[in-house]
C-alpha cells in the first residue's frame, strides 16, 4: 500500500533502476527540460501531471509494472478479496436506490473490478453494466486481460470509458484515485506565500523554483491562518474532478476512498512539511524531481474540500468515515476464509488486520459517500460516521 508511515529513503538507498528504465526516465525528463524551455515556467502540478500521466511515458501511462509485490506499493483490492467483497455489501444497498450500474475511476490492475464482480454476482444482483474510467490504455489493456481471465461470464457487461458521461444514474467508485491527482505545492515564508514550480536554472538545467501564488490561492492559504515557516499543499485538481461529477450524477452516489484528513486536520500548524510523498519499489522518498515516470507522487486528500465541492454542485454528504468503521459496517467480519487450512487462515487473519488496524490501513484511509436522490442512511456509515468532523 502507499504508506507515509513508511520510514524515508534519500535517492542515494533507492533501489536501482535498470537500463530500460534509466531510458523511459531520461525521455520523460527530455519532455519536461523542452516543456520549461519553451514556457519558462511549470506549475508543480502541471510537472506532476506529466511525470504520472504524460501519454506512454508518464507513471501510470508507461507499461511499468506498478501494483503488488512486483511493483511500487499494494492497495487494498491487491491485498485481499476481502476488501472487495466487504465493499459490495454497500453498493448492493446504493444499486436498489439507483440505477444498478457502476462507473470505477482509475481501476488500476483491474483486480477490485473482478472481486466486486464476483461478489456482486454471488449475492444475486450483478450490475447491468460495469465502466471502467481509465486514462492509460495500457492498464486498459491489463484490466480487459483480467476480467477476461477471471470473470469471463461478466466480461460482456464492462466497458471502458474515454471521457466522464454527460449524464449518469448509478454509482462512481474511486479507490485510491483522489491522492494521484496533481497538486499545487505551497510554502508560507518571509517571502509571503509562494508556489512551487519548474524553472530552468543558470546552468539551463530544469530545477524546482519558487514564486509569489496566485491572488486566489494565497487567499485561501491566508484564511487557513498558518504561520511561517509552513510547506503544504492544495488540491484543486480533486476538486474540480469532484465537482464534475457531482453535476453529471442525477440519482447516484459518489464513493471514495482514500488517505488523508478533514481540513483541520490536513493543514494542522505541527504538519509544517506537507503531505507530499514518492513511492518506488516500495520504498518512499520525497523527491517529486527523481526519476520522472518511474515514481508515482502522491499527496493525502483534504476530505472537507472534496466535500465542500460535491455540496456546492448540489450532492449531499451520506458519510465520512475510516476505511475500518465503513468494512466492519459492511461485514468484514463476516466473510469467511477461502478455505480452513492453517495457511489460509493466517492468510485472512493478517488482511483482515491490514486493513482495518490503526497502525496499517484502517485509521489512514477514509472512505467518504455523496448521494442525490439518494436519502437511505448507508451501510458503511451506520456507525462510526465522522461527518462533523469535516
């Protein structure tokens, strides 16, 4: 999993990268170097919206290996079926109120598609259609390789999507998409409010660069009422992502999980160095400049913004929780193991506390809902809703 909790790593003790790697790298870095040049300026969050999406060379859309043991980090439908399986248990709820039709944004390696599907399937109310929002044609091409694979009686029922639809009745599904968005990367300092960015130095090399924010963002950086010195960063890519579909779904919900904090929480005056982290080979480092394509970059999420943004384009909060409150709700505990043999048991035992431990995925990750037309109070928060605390 992508876990700030792990210890940091300077570039010095990063696993090496092999030749084909150093060359997929060096050509993302040659893009950028020619982007500066041409602009004499990148945003931090346009520098990392290219260094993870940037078309067959960025992270996600590079065919490098990314999820599980043999990648950069594990999320939870990697870890087990166990998160999948708890997980229908609340879109079955939300499929009866909705149309029975779900969209999953960024559906990684395709595996909590499979695991949903089975489930869903299992308890008698597989959806009508299964749409996948994916941005790189090749974990495209690896999520059709799974389904195709593992759940080929269901296969004919999941599409895959180029753009976000116009209108849509059933339910958006995000794990783990909101903390891979790009975002703008802030300090508070004796020069005022600055954000970061790309520039090109006096030796012409591309390094990271400072520079007065904007009018808008130093406003709401000021509003905040942090002290200098203070690193952090704003997430207006997630928001606006949120917005959006908040204004597309007419009877549905949004469900998102993710890690990361209510905005108290998220901009507290001790958390003066930001959020931002790198992931590689399962190590984490913070330097977002290292090796473009081959890292991701991610930043926590401040849950009250994605909030704030699904209400003001008229959703409602349905509820906020950990991601361990929302699958005991959901009968995590409930869901037997493959089998009784001693290995399989310890198998389930060591996910069932993985996910839901404070120490591990439980606490971190929160798992937020917006509804319209949608009134029910939902399974996954019936207890344990933190709503007031957004």
């Amino acid at each position: 999993m992508r876990n700030p909790r792990h210890s940091l790593f300077t570039a010095m003790s990063l696993p090496a990268p092999d030749a084909d790697a150093l060359a997929h790298s060096a050509r993302l870095q040659a893009l950028i170097d020619a982007d500066v040049a041409a602009r004499g300026w990148l945003s931090f969050s346009e520098y990392m919206a290219l260094a993870l999406y940037a078309p067959g060379l960025g992270y996600y859309s590079g065919a490098l290996q990314k999820f599980g043991q043999d990648g950069d980090f594990i999320t939870a439908p990697e870890l087990s079926p166990l998160f999948g399986r708890a997980l229908a248990q609340q879109l079955a709820q939300l499929m009866q109120r909705t149309v029975p039709c779900i969209i999953e944004a960024g559906a990684g390696s395709g595996r909590l598609a499979v695991d949903l599907l089975h489930e869903l399937e299992r308890r008698g109310c597989p959806p009508e259609s299964y749409r996948i929002l994916e941005l790189s044609a090749d974990l495209r091409e690896r999520q059709r390789a799974l389904i195709q694979l593992e759940a080929p009686a269901l296969a004919d029922r999941v599409d895959w999507l180029d753009t976000l639809p116009e209108r849509f009745n059933g339910i958006v599904l995000g794990n783990e998409v909101l903390d891979a968005m790009p975002v703008e990367r802030l300090r508070i300092g004796i020069h005022g409010i600055e954000e970061a960015g790309l520039a090109a130095g006096p030796d012409g090399r591309t390094k990271l660069a400072w520079r007065d924010a904007s009018p808008s963002v130093a406003r709401e950086m000021l509003a905040l009422g942090l002290h200098a010195p203070y690193e952090t960063e704003l997430g207006l890519a997630a928001r606006a992502w949120t917005a959006e579909w908040a204004r597309r779904i007419e009877c549905g919900a949004l469900l998102l999980i993710d890690y990361g904090f209510p905005q108290a929480e998220f901009y507290h005056p001790d958390r003066t160095g930001g959020t931002l982290m790198c992931h590689y080979r399962h190590h984490a480092h913070t330097d977002a400049l290292w090796m473009p394509g081959l890292c991701d970059i991610t930043a926590h999420v401040d849950f009250t913004s994605i909030a704030q943004a699904a209400f003001d384009a008229g959703m409602s909060l349905a509820g906020y929780t950990s991601q361990a409150n929302f699958l005991l709700n959901c009968g995590l505990l409930e869901l037997p193991a493959d089998d009784a043999t001693p290995l399989a048991l310890a198998r389930h035992n060591g996910a069932l506390n993985q996910l839901t431990s404070p120490a591990e995925m439980g606490e971190l990750f929160k798992v937020i809902c917006m509804t319209h037309g949608i009134d029910d109070t939902l399974l996954g928060f019936s207890r344990g809703d933190r709503s007031h605390t957004l």
